[in-house]
C-alpha cells in the first residue's frame, strides 16, 4: 500500500504532501494552542490576528497536499503555497532581532523556516521521472 502510495506521489509528491501536512498542523496547533510569546511574530500581528494566519497555514498546506498527487506541470500550484506562509514568518523573526532587538531568538526561528524552504525551493526545480518508465525498468530487472 505505501509503495502504491510513493509510486503515485513521486519524489515531488512525496515533498508537497508531507510538508503541506505539516504547514497544515502547524495551522491547526496555532488555532488549538496559540504561541504563547508572539514578540517575533508582532509585525505579522499588526496585518491580521494569529487565528487568521493559522488559517492561512492550513490553506497552503492543504493546497499544497491537493497538489501532491498530480503530475509535474499540474502541481505547480503547491510550491508556491508552501512558500507563500513561510517567508512572511521567516521576514518577521528576522526583523524580531534586527533591527526592533525585542526577540533575541528571533535569528534562530528566522533560519529554522528558511533551512525548512530549501526542500520546497530545491524540489520545486526537480523533473520528475517518468513514473511508466522507472516502474517498467524495474520490473524488468528482475
């Protein structure tokens, strides 16, 4: 069943599923539980309420799974979706440190969404092999 799955989803799949899952549940964690010290997120909180941004978090991440299993040039639309989040809240942390100084972990969150963006950013730019082809040389090899 799971080897049906990874043949279907593919390499590219397989990154826009897992982590939309997760830009999902980071969602449903800010509507459930909110951050309890929101000082690196401030700017963001000056543009809309944390409920709404978990809401955007579920909206990317569920773009992005709905992309997941459809074929490279079809699944465009969930690169973009998973960036779309992340790079306002990786902007905010930053600006948290410097230049406001109010969050001085705000570099260590900053890089922890950035080094999170370089799968998406990298996959983004993979083609994906013929799924047809790699299965039939497979089977074939015996």
């Amino acid at each position: 069943m799971l080897g049906l799955i990874a043949r279907r989803l593919g390499r590219r799949g397989a990154i826009l599923a897992s982590f939309g899952a997760l830009w999902a549940l980071y969602g449903v964690g800010q509507l459930i539980e909110p951050l309890p010290d929101t000082r690196g997120i401030r700017l963001l909180l000056r543009v809309m309420p944390l409920d709404a941004w978990g809401w955007c978090w579920i909206v990317c991440g569920l773009l992005a799974l709905a992309s997941a299993p459809l074929r490279q040039g079809r699944d465009w639309v969930g690169f973009p979706a998973l960036l779309v989040i992340v790079v306002p809240w990786m902007c905010s942390y930053l600006a948290s440190w410097w230049p406001l100084h109010d969050y001085p972990r705000g570099w260590i969150a900053a890089l922890i969404w950035a080094v999170a963006a370089v799968p998406v950013i990298v996959v983004a730019g993979w083609t994906e092999p013929d799924r047809s082809e790699h299965v039939e040389g497979r089977d074939g090899d015996g």
